[in-house]
C-alpha cells in the first residue's frame, strides 16, 4: 500500500494548482522535458495502447510555425511561453500494439473499427494529456492547457502527411504568480456526483 502525498504535495498538484496565462522569462531545460515524458508514458491507458504523441514547441522558429494556428485570444500568452505542447495523437497507435499489449490480438480490435480506433484514441490521449499536466506541475513547471486553434490548420501545418493529429494544447512553463485570475467556481460534490 502506498502513503498518501502530504499536503504540501497535494497543494502543488491540484488545490494550489492554476491555469497560467503569463510566464518568467525562463527557459526549461531539455532534459526536464524528457523527465517530463518519462513520467507521463507509465501512465495507465486501456491495453497499454499509449495513443498520445507530443510536439514539444520551444523555439522562436517553432512558435512563428504555431502562430497562425490559434485563436487570437491565445497568442500572446503561447508565444510567451517557454514551451508549448501540442497534444496529439496517431490515428494508427495499433500498429504499436503487438509490443505493448502482446496479451491479445489487440490490434485487429481496432483496424476492423475506425470508430473504435478514433475513440480509444481521443479518450486515452487526452488521459494521457492530463498525466502531462500532472507530471509538469510535479516537477516544478506551471500549465496552461488550451482548445482555441484551428485544429485543422495546426494538422496540416505540423502533421501533413502523417497519422498523428492534434487533441489540444499545453502551455508550460513557470508561471507569473502575480497574474494569476483567482479561482473560478467549481461544482460541488452533490451537484457533480452520484454514489450508488
């Protein structure tokens, strides 16, 4: 059995956690986005199917090639940001399927339902995604996910010619704790909960 994170811990992953829209001028090393990826792919997904692809954005060249992408009210806080990541996913993540679930035939589930395949995808890279926000703001980087881009453009842009295609954005970096908007209102347990 493992011990419950403090409250210091639990205060850094959600309670204290917010979405981040202006960002230090500080960049974010290479080898913590590869500490980052390393604990997002342990992550559980349904049959290992591990969906999610990421593009990690942290060059001014790389920002420009975003740019015309977005919705106007999230250009400034991307292009100032250290790292954007598109979150994406491949439309044929079963072909990975013999070595990560060599339990089963898992593959043929998939290439004989397009609609099975698209919807395992969506719903396991966007858990994925959210492993990712988790596992930035547990090494020391604030977030700020995002669905205002023309998804369309973003896929030809960066995925032409590919299989993978964008879910949504993530912002990352360390945060401007001053200008931070105060906490929104959430639902409560009764309003958004049912236990049976």
């Amino acid at each position: 059995m493992t011990t419950p994170l403090n409250d210091a811990a639990l205060a850094q992953l959600f309670t204290d956690a917010h979405t981040h829209t202006s960002w230090q001028e500080k960049s974010i090393p290479e080898e913590v986005l590869h500490q980052l990826y390393d604990l997002v792919k342990v992550g559980s997904t349904s049959a290992n199917c591990c969906p999610a692809r990421f593009v990690f954005i942290a060059s001014d060249e790389g920002r420009e090639k975003l740019k015309p992408c977005l919705s106007s009210g999230n250009v400034e806080q991307t292009m100032s940001a250290p790292c954007t990541i598109i979150v994406a996913y491949d439309e044929e993540f079963y072909e990975e399927l013999p070595t990560l679930f060599p339990y089963a035939d898992a593959r043929s589930w998939f290439t004989s339902s397009p609609d099975a395949a698209y919807e395992t995808a969506m719903r396991n890279s966007s858990l994925q995604g959210a492993y990712l926000i988790s596992a930035a703001r547990a090494l020391g980087l604030d977030t700020g996910a995002m669905s205002g881009f023309n998804p369309e453009l973003l896929n030809q842009t960066f995925f032409e010619n590919s299989t993978w295609k964008v879910n949504f954005l993530l912002n990352i970096g360390y945060g401007d704790g001053e200008k931070v908007h105060k906490r929104l209102p959430r639902l409560s347990f009764e309003q958004a909960c049912q236990i049976v």
